[in-house]
C-alpha cells in the first residue's frame, strides 16, 4: 500500500496519510510523495480544495523516530531541508483552499502539518501534541511561526514547552483549530466544508489567504490596506466575480467556475 493515498472526486484532491500502524508518522517516502501530490494539485485546474486526513485512529504523528535513528536513514540534516519545509511551503504557495481533517492524534510535525493548512477542523477524540521539547527538539514545520499567530505568544510558549496533549474542543475554544465535529458527525461536517470550498470562487480564495499571508508578516495597516486593494482589483477580473454579482442581482444562486 502507497504511504499516502490520493484521490480526485468531485474537484477535491483527497490526500490520506496512510501508515496507519506507525499513527501514520512520517518517513522520508511519505514526505516526498506528498510532496509530489501537492505539486499534482497546483498543476491541475480541476482540483479546487485539497482535503488531508489520515488513516486508521491517528492523523499523523510527526517524524518516523525511527527513521531518523536508522544509519540507513535520511539523515537528521535533511529531515527539514527536503521533509517538512517544501511541505510547508507548497501548502503556503497552493492558489486553493488546504482543508485539514484531523482524525485523531496530530503530533510534532503532524500537527503543524495540520496548522499550517487553510481550515482545520477535527473529531472531538482528536488532540493536538506539540511533542518535540518531550525528545529534547524545538518546534519545527512552521509551528513557531503559526501557532502564536493563532492562540497568541504565551499559551504557544506554554504548549511547546511542557508538550500538553490539547484535546480537540480546546484547540478549538482557544482558536488553534477552526472547528470540532463530534466523532459521528466529523467525516460528514468535513466532507462538506471541503464540497462546499470547492464549489466557491477559487481566485477569490486564493487571494484572501495571499492577502492573510502577507497580514501576518511585518505590515502595517497603510501597507495592507494597499496590498488588499491590489488583490481586490485582481479579484474583481474574474468570472467568478461577474457570476456573483449577477447572481446575487437575479436573486439566483451563484455558479462558480473556479475562474
Ligand atoms: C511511532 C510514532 C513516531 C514512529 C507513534 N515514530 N512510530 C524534525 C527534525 C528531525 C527529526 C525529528 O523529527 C522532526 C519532527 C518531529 O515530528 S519531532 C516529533 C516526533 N513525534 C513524536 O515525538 C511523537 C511520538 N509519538 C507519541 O508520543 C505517541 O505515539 C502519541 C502521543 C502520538 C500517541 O500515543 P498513543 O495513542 O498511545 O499511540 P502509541 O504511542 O501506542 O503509538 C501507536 C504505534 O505507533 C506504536 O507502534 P507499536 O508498534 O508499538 O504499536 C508507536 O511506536 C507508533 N508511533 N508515533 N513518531
């Protein structure tokens, strides 16, 4: 069985970590092969949402520990280098909505994986590990970067500090996550923030998180002010945008096209 399984269906890229026995953590193949299947997803017009879950009772719980203290392995120098920072970056640089469906524990890098996605929502049984500092590691796969951003400096200090297990409901009181399903009603309520991301103005999406992204590095307001207005006349070029209006003047529902 392929270490990740991908999938097209109905303009969303399902991407399963799938190394269920291992709470599908990562070695280097399974790095590079996603890799691979979000390059899939930039380059194919047809993918509107990419939606990343995992197999089995876990999401994914970070680096293979293993791997990294095989002498037959990757070596610890490359684990970021080549592993998790083009992840990152790809998810980062995607012109489409990254939904992170966790279902269940996400740990050390796997749980920045799932950070650093567009809307992560999980299943009540699901938690959220920053579990380096418990194996003498610091943060990595953008987590410094991200989860102060979200939860603020001292509770992103605290967490990565001690490596507190955050229970899905409290990910989400805390604003870490966007939402939690409980277990019965995850896959569904996943699924359809996913059919519902892929059926809305792609363009449009694609900006607002370039317009989020450069919010979040050093900007002041006079300068996202500007950057909102460049990007909003972007936006306003597209079909999808033409569509909305019309459709919204008709009193009809909105056809998008992605374009
Ligand atoms: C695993 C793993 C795992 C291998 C569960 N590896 N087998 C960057 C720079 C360079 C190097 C290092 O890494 C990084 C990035 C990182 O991600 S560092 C952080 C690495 N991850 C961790 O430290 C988490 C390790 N795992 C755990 O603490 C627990 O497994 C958690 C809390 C995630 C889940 O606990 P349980 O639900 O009790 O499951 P379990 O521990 O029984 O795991 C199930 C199986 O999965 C078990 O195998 P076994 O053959 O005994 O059934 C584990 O050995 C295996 N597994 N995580 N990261």
């Amino acid at each position: 069985m392929a270490s990740i399984l991908f999938e097209v269906k109905e303009q969303i890229a399902f991407i399963t970590l799938n190394r269920p026995e291992k709470l599908n953590s990562f070695n280097r193949e399974m790095a590079l092969l996603l890799q691979s299947h979000l390059d899939e997803c930039a380059a194919n017009s047809n993918i509107r949402c990419v939606f990343i879950t995992g197999a089995g009772k876990g999401f994914c719980a970070g680096q293979d520990l293993a791997e990294v203290t095989d002498p037959n392995g990757p070596g610890f120098n490359v684990i970021l280098s080549e592993h998790y920072n083009p992840i990152v970056k790809r998810i980062a640089a995607l012109q489409k909505p990254v939904v992170a469906a966790v279902n269940g524990v996400a740990a050390g890098a796997g749980a920045n994986l799932a950070l650093c996605c567009d809307v992560v929502v999980a299943t009540a049984s699901a938690s959220f590990i920053q579990a380096f500092s418990k194996i003498g590691l610091i943060p990595d796969t953008g987590g410094t970067y991200v989860l102060p951003r979200l939860i603020g400096h001292q509770k992103a200090s605290a967490l990565m500090m001690l490596g507190d297990k955050v229970p899905a409901a409290e990910a989400e009181r805390m604003g870490m996550i966007y939402k939690y399903f409980e277990d019965t009603a995850f896959q569904n309520g996943a699924l359809q923030i996913a059919q519902t991301l892929a059926q809305m103005p792609t363009t449009a999406l694609a900006y607002i998180k370039k317009a989020l992204q450069l919010s979040q590095s050093h900007t002041n307001l006079h300068e996202q002010l500007q950057n909102e207005d460049k990007l909003q006349q972007r936006a306003a070029q597209t079909d999808d945008y033409t569509e909305g209006v019309n459709a919204f003047l008709e009193k009809r529902q909105p056809k998008f096209k992605g374009q």
